[in-house]
C-alpha cells in the first residue's frame, strides 16, 4: 500500500499553531487500543477557547474535537504499538512473564524459572501445555500491535499524513516478527479482514512481506525527510526516538538486516540481497550506542520494565545456569552489570539449571538475579547486535562494510560501551585467547554439568566458518542480554551458543532433548474462536505438527 503525500504541509502547519504550554498525562492501560479508548488522565490546554470549562470538567470524555488538538487522534496510537512491542503496559507483568520470560528468556539459556507451577510441568521443563502461558505474545500482538496500527493506518489518510503509517508499518514489523518467530504462520495480511475466521498466512510469505513493507516505509520516509528535513512531526507521541525521522530509517534498515539475515540458510540470495541493501543504504543501520531502540519512561507515560517484578516481587527467575558458564569463564566484565550477586549462604555469582523440578522456590531464590529494575530500558535493538550481523555477513561473503575481525572487535567494544565499562576492559577481553566457559558446578549439588563449548574470545581469522560464526553469536548472545526471545531466535537458527539442555524434559517425546525446543504451541483461543483456518494453517503451512519439535522455515540449517 502507498499513501501519498497529500497534506503534509497543512498537517505541520496545524501542528505548530496547536503547539501551546500544556500537560497531556496518559496512563498506558487507558491507552490499550480496541477500538478508541484513548482516556486522558488529565489535559490542560491554555488557549483561547471557550469550550475549556467543558472539557476541563469530564477529562474521561474524548471528543472527536479534542482528538484532533496537536493530532491526538492519530499520534495517540503510537505508544500502546510501543509499550506492548514486547509486552510492558500489564501493571502486574503477568503478561510479560509469560510471553517473554517464561519463553524466550529461559529457552534462550539468559534465565532459568524457579517457580513452582504445576510441579514444574510447565514450559521450564518443555511441556507447553500448562495454564494459558503460551496465549499471550499472540493476543497481546493483535490487541496492541496490530489493532492500533490498523488505525492509524485509517487515521494517517484521514490526516494527510502518510509518513505516520510507514512508522507504524516499522514498528509493526518489529513486533510481529517476534510473534512468526515463536510460532511460525500466523494471521497477517488478512488481520481485520473477518470478524470470526481470519487465515493464517505462511511464514515464508510473511517473512518477504515484511521485507518489501521495510524496504517501501524505507523509501518513503527517506523522501519525507527530505521534503521535510526539520519534521517534529509525531514527536509528542513517540516514545524511542522523539520523533528523529533519520533515527527510525536507521532502525528500519537495521531492522531489515536482523531479518534479512534470518532467512540465510533458506534464502540465502534474497538474504544476501536485502542484508546489503540495508548496510550500503543512504542511512545505512545503527552505527553507535545512540541508535539503539529503547523503549523508557518519556512524554508523560511511565514505562516499567515488567523484568523487575519477575526477580523481585514474584521471585521467579534468576540467572541461567548458561550464563553462568559463559559469563564466569570470560571473566566477564559486564556479570555485575547483568546479574546481581547471589545472596547469603552463597557469594559470588549462581545460576539454576532450566528444567529441574522445583520443589522449594526457597532453596533457588538466593541465586543472582537479573540487574534490572523498573527504570531500566526495555531493549528492541542495539548496536552491537548490528555488527555482529555485519561480521557474520562478512564471513558469508556479502559487502558489510568491513572485515570480519574489524566488525567483531566493533561489536564488543559498543556493547561494553552501552554497559559503561573502560577501553581498557575492552582492549583486555578481546585480546583474551585463553579463556573459555566454564563447566557449570550447582551450588546445590544436583545439576552440575561440563562446558559445552571450548570457543574463546579473540578473533582467530584462520578459523574455520563454523568456528567464526560460533564465536560471532557466542558475543552476539552476551551483547544483545536480556532480550532472550532474539537470542532463542538465533540460537534456534544457527545451533549458537551451545547452551546447557533440559535437566528433565516433560514433553512427552515432541522434543528433542540436544536439540531444544524450536517453537511454542498455538494458543488455546484459537482453537476456541479461528479453529477451522488454524487446523488448516497446521496442516498446510506449519510443516509438522503443534508441538515445541517442530521447525518454523527459516530454521533450515
């Protein structure tokens, strides 16, 4: 779909006259998107207006008047997309535990769960039918994601202001393709379509959606800045960037690279293809620490990273024992900075075994947990994982931009950078060619299993492929903590890190133990509401059957 530039020049106008002091406090459950529940908690607009009283007196009650003051209407959907790209606006992270914390930080070896649900059959331990955990991501994605960015795909017509639906476009391709990831074919190009039965399409077809819909929102928003160079446009309502126009093509191409190379080993031309597209573009992707995506508290929303809650008040997740390994046997610079130090009977750094059955919560609990709060960022992107993708393009051959080694080194050196760690800490840790994981000893002596890996640190260019693209994705791993649901992606995709497996699998047979799961199972409601074009997804697009064993497409090698 292309929306042209219509009133584009009469929307900044507009936005400029209604640029007045002002306070437009919204609270983020308020700004959940079904339909339009866009209740502000308090707005005060000095102006010359005589309908100030009126509106001043039932702050609950949006008139369609009210929603065109500084765009509203249109800008106002571009924070719940944000805040639920991984879900965040839940008070209680109940809905982040169990799409994220409960899936991709555990499968990805980051943090292990020491609940007790069930008896510890539950996903820790690869049985994926306990409770409703697996329906979250998806419904959360439809409700917050997709539904929002429909409307403001209707809104930005309404507004003459084509380049708001292309920002969507970005964001929703940031969120969706964290959804395809987890369970393969999902409905996409149809959403919205049918009120009861909505089609699945393939994953093959959703992926090269996604990159011609990147490479159009590209374009255009590169011919928007261009027009519109000093555009502040949205800036009220953006919570990563601020409305900087150059940041989102940077985060767009950089984004293109990230799927771009997901698709190599069963698309490895078109991979190629977009992945230099995307590097050698006029903006080309993130090149420092100021490029990265973070989603934090701004503009009157108070954001809190839900990880907190799962450490802290639920006292459910602690290191991974993988992390453990990786991280002590480097002697990592940046374990402090991850991970607090277990508390008393131990000292020093602990982390759990996935996949053990936990009888007493009490017994783990002392074991570091994450170093995350509730102010800390919510992480989409940054720049280390940008040249990590770059060095393991290198080492296929595609024009990144540099060498290998150069884009390696530069992948360390911007993640410990983002951790506030020394040049000289750096120097040290990449020259290091002795160090390796270390065999992971459980304090409580039950678990206790050798390193799985002997990989070291320095760059070695005389290395074999598979020893260069382990040792890119073992610091890809370590660079991109804690946004485990990328790192299971990858791992899933490459075999890399080699992390610890299940201590028990509980899946009944439909995993495999070595090679961990590979997917979640469908959610329950849509067996319950869209079963019919969910049986036929299943049968036609998924390539096996509902269960954690079976391989999404991309996940060829």
């Amino acid at each position: 779909m292309k929306i042209r530039y219509t009133n584009i020049v009469k929307a900044e106008c507009n936005q400029a006259r209604l640029r007045l002091p002002r306070r437009i406090l919204c609270s983020i459950n308020m700004m959940k998107v079904l339909g339009i529940s866009l209740l502000c908690l308090g707005l005060c607009v000095t102006s010359c207006t005589d309908k100030f009283e009126e509106y001043n007196t039932n702050p609950d009650e949006v008139t369609e008047e009210m929603l065109a003051w500084d765009m509203l209407g249109l800008g106002g959907f571009f924070p719940t997309m944000q805040i639920d790209v991984v879900p965040t606006s839940d008070v209680d992270a109940n809905e982040y535990q169990r799409a994220q914390n409960l899936a991709g930080d555990i499968f990805s070896g980051y943090m292990a769960a020491i609940g007790q649900w069930n008896g510890s059959v539950n996903n820790s331990t690869y049985n994926l039918y306990y409770a409703d955990w697996n329906d979250v991501m998806f419904n959360v994605a439809n409700r917050s994601v997709m539904s929002p960015w429909q409307k403001i795909k209707e809104k930005s017509e309404e507004y003459g202001m084509p380049n708001a639906y292309y920002l969507a476009q970005i964001i929703k391709i940031e969120g969706m393709h964290r959804v395809t990831d987890n369970y393969g074919p999902i409905p996409y190009s149809k959403f919205g379509t049918s009120a009861m039965s909505i089609p699945y399409d393939s994953q093959e077809s959703i992926y090269k959606s996604f990159l011609v819909e990147l490479s159009e929102a590209i374009e255009e928003l590169e011919e928007y800045v261009a027009s519109n160079p000093n555009s502040s446009v949205l800036s009220k309502y953006d919570l990563i960037y601020g409305g900087d126009w150059k940041k989102w093509i940077v985060f767009a191409n950089s984004l293109k690279l990230r799927l771009a190379m997901r698709i190599s080993y069963v698309e490895p031309a078109l991979a190629k293809q977009y992945a230099q597209e995307a590097v050698n573009s006029t903006y080309g992707v993130m090149q420092n620490n100021s490029d990265n995506a973070i989603l934090k508290s701004a503009l009157g929303y108070v954001v809190t990273n839900p990880l907190q809650i799962c450490w802290d008040s639920y006292a459910d997740t602690r290191m991974g024992a993988s992390m453990e390994s990786f991280m002590s046997g480097y002697n990592d610079p940046r374990l402090p900075v991850y991970f607090q130090a277990s508390a008393a009977p131990y000292t020093g750094y602990h982390g759990v075994r996935n996949g053990i059955t936990i009888d007493n919560k009490s017994n783990y609990s002392p074991m570091s947990a994450p170093n995350v709060f509730g102010n800390t960022p919510v992480q989409w992107m940054c720049a280390a994982e940008i040249y990590f993708l770059r060095a393991e393009g290198a080492i296929r051959g595609w024009n990144m931009g540099g060498t290998a080694e150069d884009l390696y080194n530069q992948g360390i050196q911007m993640s410990f950078e983002q951790r506030g760690l020394s040049t000289t800490a750096y120097t040290a840790y990449v020259n290091d060619n002795t160090s390796a994981p270390a065999n992971f000893v459980d304090p409580r002596g039950k678990h206790s299993i050798a390193a799985s890996t002997t990989i070291k640190i320095k760059w070695d260019d005389t290395a074999g492929f598979e020893t260069k693209l382990e040792r890119i994705l073992t610091q890809k791993w370590l660079a991109i903590y804690p946004d485990g649901q990328e790192a299971w992606t990858e791992f899933r995709r490459t075999g890399y890190p080699k992390i610890f497996p299940v201590a028990e699998n509980k899946s009944n047979g439909t995993i495999n133990t070595n090679q961990q799961i590979r997917r979640i199972t469908y959610p329950k409601t849509e067996y319950q509401t869209n079963e019919t074009e969910l049986r036929k997804a299943i049968a036609e697009l998924l390539g096996g059957n509902d269960n954690g064993g079976t391989k999404l497409w991309w996940d060829k090698k």
